[in-house]
C-alpha cells in the first residue's frame, strides 16, 4: 500500500505517492519522523528550561503567558509523539510483510 505524506488526493505542492515497503519509504518516514521528533525534544527542553526554570523569555509576554508557554510544550510534545509514531512506521529491513488478504 502506498503513504502520501498529504491528507487529499489532489496534491498542489509536488509530493507524490511512495511505498512504505521500499528502502525509499523507509528512509522517508525515518526521515521526517526523526526531524519531527528532534525538533519536538527540541521544544521541550528549551520550552522547559528558558521559559520555565530560568524565565528567560517567554513565548508571548503579557496577559495569559503561562497559557502561551504551555501551548508551547504541548505542541514540542505532540511533535515528540508523531516524530517518534512516524519513524516507527517505517517497515524494518528483514520484517516479515504481512500476508495478502
């Protein structure tokens, strides 16, 4: 079965269909899982230690701030999460394939 990395079937931006059993969808889904999970780790220890520990900065100063920095660790641990599920989807050299239904 092929993944498309948009959610429609009418692609405007060039992203075309690639199968997840070949070494090119292994290494797309590793890819842009890792990136998604590095940048969430990313948030989450900036978020955590400038906005949080030290008080650096904060995402947006003023009324509600602490809403803003926790919306900010939130969306770093969602991307965590979806980088970490999306590499894991990338099917492993030497995997079984699942039978024919």
């Amino acid at each position: 079965m092929a993944r498309r990395l948009s959610s429609t079937e009418t692609d405007n931006v060039g992203i075309t269909y690639y199968p997840t059993d070949t070494v090119h969808g292994l290494h797309i889904n590793t890819l842009w899982g890792l990136v998604l999970d590095g940048w969430g780790l990313f948030n989450l220890v900036e978020g955590g230690v400038d906005h949080e520990i030290l008080g650096i900065h904060q995402v947006r100063s003023g009324p509600h701030q602490t809403f803003w920095d926790v919306a900010f660790l939130a969306f770093g641990a969602a991307m965590h999460a979806g980088g970490w599920a999306l590499q894991r989807t990338a099917p492993r050299p030497g995997a079984a394939k699942p039978a024919p239904s």
